[in-house]
C-alpha cells in the first residue's frame, strides 16, 4: 500500500503541476503579448515559429486554438495562415516529455522550498509576480511528482517483471496502444501521457519497443480530442481543430511505422539504443520528432483540408450573419480607419434590427431569418466588435481616438441587447399575433426601428433630432394600455401576458434604440471635429 500510496501521490504532484503551469503562465503573458502574438503570425515560418511557443507557454494546443479562433472573431487576424498555429502548439507541448525525462528532481526541490517560503511570508506584492512564482511551482511540482514516480516504480518492477500477465501485456502493441490512449483521453493531453511513458522507460518498468505502441496510442487519441470539438465549433474553429486531427493522424502513422519496424528489427534498434546514455530521452526525442512531422504533414495538406471542411461541414446562416464585413486586422496600425470600419460594422448590425419583427408583423418578408438566429449573430457579431475595439485601445491610440473607441464599444453593447429585446418583444408578439393592438405595437416598433437603421446607415451624419423626437419617452401611454388590458375579460391570460410582456419590452427598445442614436450621434461629431 505503502508503495502504491507514494505512486499516486507522485502522479497527483504531476497533474497538479501540469495544470498549475498551463494556468499561471497564461495570465501572466498578458493582453499586450497575446496582441503581439497576433502580429507576428504573418506567414508560415513566424506561425510555426510562434505557435511552438505558444504551445510550450500554455502547454495546451487547446488554449491557442480558443486564442487564435478568438482572434479571427474579433478581426484581429484573418483567415490565413494563423490557423495552423495551433497545430504547431503541438510541438511546443511535446517538449513536456523531454523535461520529464531529465533529473532535475533536486531543482524542483529547492524550488518548491522557495515558493514556499515566499508564500508563506507574502513576500510577493503584485499579480504577475504571484502568477510567475505560481507557474515556477507547477513546473517544480510536476517534475517532482514524476521523480517520486520512478521512486515507487522501483519496487513495483521488481513485483511486475516476469509475471505472466504483465509479460502478456507488455507483449500485446494493441493493448498498450489502448492503454496510451486511455491516458490521452483522460488527462486531455497526449504530451502528458508521452511523459508518463518516458518515465516508465526511464525506471526501466517498460522498454523501448513497448513504449513505442503506448505513445503511438496516446497521439492517436488527440485525434479524436480534436474531433469532437469540431462540430460545435464555428467555421474557423472547424478549421482549426480539423487541422489538428491532420497533425495527430501523421504523427501517430510516423510513430506506428516506427513501432512496426521495432518490433520486427529489434536487433537494430538495441543496436542504435546501445550507445545511448538515456533511452527516455530517445522517446522524448522521438514523440517531438513525431509531433514536428505531423505538423508538416498538416502544413503541406492545409488547402485539401480546408476545402475538405466546406464541403462536408458548409457554414450554416447563423455562422454567415456572424461574419463581421468590414473589421480588418491590417486596419489596426492605422486607428483612425479602424474606428471608421468598427463604425460601419456597427451600422450594418443596426440595419438588421427592423427584419427581427419580419416574421410576426403584416406584409414582412417570411423569407427573413428567424428572429432567434438573428439574435445569436447579433451578440456573436457586437462581441466581435468589442473585441477588435479591446485590441485597438491595446495599441494605445490617441485620446480622442480612446474616446471613440469608448463609444463604439458602448454602441456595440447597446445594438446587442436590442437584438436581444426585440427578439423577446417578437416572440411574445407571436403569441399575441391576433390582436390588433399587438399588430399595432408592432407595427410602431417596426417604424421606430427603421428610423434607427436609416441614422446608422448614415453613420451619425443624418441629424438626429426627428429620430429621437420619434423615440421620445412611452411610458405613461404602455401605462395606460395596460390598464386597460387589465380590465378586459375577454383575452385568453397566456395572451393578455404577452401583450403585457410586450409593452414592457417596447418601453425598453425604445430606451436602448434612443442610447444607440445619441452613440452613432457622438461618434459622428467626434470623428469630424476638426
């Protein structure tokens, strides 16, 4: 028990430390160098480049594929070569087997006592020196826990080692293939079942040739951790990680093929492991080298696997109505006409705002979209522009240009919650389609909300005194309608609500739709200042 107790505490010290890594060393890397990042990807070499140390940073090509996927929302980055940076990130994680497979015990050991000591003291002042600090423990702890592992290994070999089940095992590629799967899967990461295996060869609890099927098997498994987020996600995240189901497949076959001439030439490969002075680190070596080919294979298949994508996974009208027009990552050097395509993204979201009502008032086109996939792309798209805004302020612009920005950002969060509202207002108006009082909400609703399109689409130049005159305050008139409805019999009580509902929601529009005017309004004056 003694010994099984000092293996899962060592294994528990691994996971902990892997985890606490990827998790300080994010933060602390910041806003600005994930913008700086952004930047560099500019061509293949920089994007391989980067995207391996982005992998080796957050030690998960997950994370950089959620950055990069953000990014391209946000206009940030195109749609170009950034998308394989992910796939590149693989390369960064696979160096996690090769740290493993060095003894720095005594560094992680001295380490740990440092931090502690520091912790303990608070003498830390400041976030990003308590995350840095932080990080520097998950590392220590990782290794650590690995070298606690080949302490209890020890003995648990000598148990294993000539046992029929375990040499059953051990003589099944298949099973051990499963095994390294398994452990893939789990812990969401082949790089740390790849460390697992190093460590066991580096105990001597497992050879070469059957460590060789168990990361091949744990690679192959990252095929299927990439798969399965593909159908939830957006075109350029079906991209991404469809990308990375390319990377896992050509680094499993180079590794299986290894595996296969391993087991049938294992006089030359104890030849070529004879004079190698750490066999753990040869399989390090060799799960990077896999990482490194599947990432080229990747590269090299990148167009065939795009068009693969479309054709088989075609953008549906929610992904296409969320797509910004006029955002460009090239804009951001220039803050004057990234301020003036931010403001003509936002007027193209206003001008939607009229066809929510399309499906529940007379004479609208049937043909529009639901108002439901209306509202998802609206928050999709305005959360896009607030994105590309938090960027360019990130660049630090002038001070009016801030304060452009500013009001940008607060149109952005304004035109969402009115696709928010008058999706709300229309699915109460379908219940309440019979009455006419509720077509004739409607039909003003649809009024005041083509006003509004009509000033965004002059971009705040059109005066905005007849716009707001017509959005001036409804309260006591929704008052006064609701009181009369409260006295009539007559109206079924799941109707009657709906039309109460609406009244409600017609006195917020009106408020939000007044905001978004005086923001366009404001944005027009202080952009022609001079």
């Amino acid at each position: 028990m003694a010994t099984i107790a000092l293996l899962l505490s060592g294994l528990g010290l691994f996971f902990i430390g892997v985890r606490g890594l990827s998790a300080n060393l994010v933060p602390l890397v910041g806003r600005r160098a994930r913008a700086a990042f952004a930047r560099a990807l500019r061509g293949p070499v920089s994007t391989a480049i980067n995207g391996t140390l982005a992998g080796m940073v957050t030690q998960s090509s997950t994370a950089v594929s959620w950055i990069i996927v953000s990014f391209v929302r946000g206009g940030v980055l195109t749609d170009g070569p950034a998308l394989m940076a992910p796939t590149w990130a693989n390369v960064g994680t696979a160096l996690l087997p090769l740290i493993v497979a060095i003894d720095t015990s005594t560094a992680a050991g001295i380490v740990i006592g440092v931090v502690g000591f520091v912790t303990y003291f608070r003498l830390v002042r400041g976030d990003r020196m308590r995350n840095a600090l932080e990080a520097a423990l998950g590392a220590a702890l990782l290794l650590f826990g690995m070298h606690l592992v080949s302490i209890a290994v020890g003995p648990m070999r000598e148990a294993l080692m000539h046992h029929p089940w375990w040499d059953a095992a051990v003589a099944n590629p298949w099973l051990l293939a499963l095994i390294g799967a398994g452990f893939s899967m789990l812990a969401q990461s082949s790089s740390v079942a790849a460390a697992l295996a190093v460590a066991a060869v580096g105990t001597g609890l497992l050879d070469f040739g059957a460590a060789l099927p168990l990361i091949a098997g744990a690679n192959a498994a990252g095929t299927i951790n990439n798969a399965v987020l593909i159908p939830g996600e957006t075109s350029t995240g079906r991209v991404v990680f469809s990308l990375q189901v390319v990377q896992k497949l050509g680094g499993s076959v180079l590794l299986a093929a290894l595996a296969v001439f391993a087991a049938y030439r294992p006089d030359y490969v104890e030849q070529v492991l004879g004079s190698a002075q750490d066999v753990g680190a040869e399989l390090a070596l060799i799960f990077l080298a896999a990482q490194v080919g599947g990432s080229v294979i990747a590269a090299l298949l990148e167009g065939a696997t795009r068009r693969t994508v479309a054709r088989l996974l075609p953008m549906n009208v929610a992904e296409t109505l969320s797509q910004p027009a006029f955002l460009m990552r090239e804009s951001l050097d220039d803050p004057a006409a990234a301020l003036d395509l931010t403001t003509r993204e936002l007027a193209r979201l206003s001008g939607r705002l009229p066809l929510l009502l399309d499906r529940v008032r007379e004479g609208g086109d049937p043909k529009t979209p639901p108002a439901a996939v209306l509202r998802g792309a609206g928050a999709t798209l305005s959360a896009t522009v607030k994105a590309y805004l938090a960027s360019l302020l990130d660049a630090q612009p002038a001070r009016d240009e801030v304060a452009v920005a500013l009001l940008l950002d607060d149109g952005a969060t304004n035109v969402a919650a009115l696709h928010e509202a008058v999706a709300e207002f229309t699915e109460a108006a379908a219940t309440a389609r019979g009455l006419p009082t509720a077509q004739r909400l409607t039909e003003a609703l649809h009024l005041l909300l083509g006003a509004v399109a009509e000033h965004a689409e002059s971009l705040g130049a059109d005066e905005p005194d007849m716009v707001l005159s017509l959005l001036g305050h409804r309260d006591h008139l929704m008052e006064e309608l609701r009181q009369r409805l409260s006295s009539q019999q007559d109206i079924a009580p799941e109707v009657q609500n709906a039309l109460f509902h609406m009244t409600v929601l017609f006195e917020r529009i009106v408020w939000l739709a007044r905001r978004l005017v005086n923001d366009f309004s404001q944005v027009h004056r202080a952009q022609n200042a001079d």
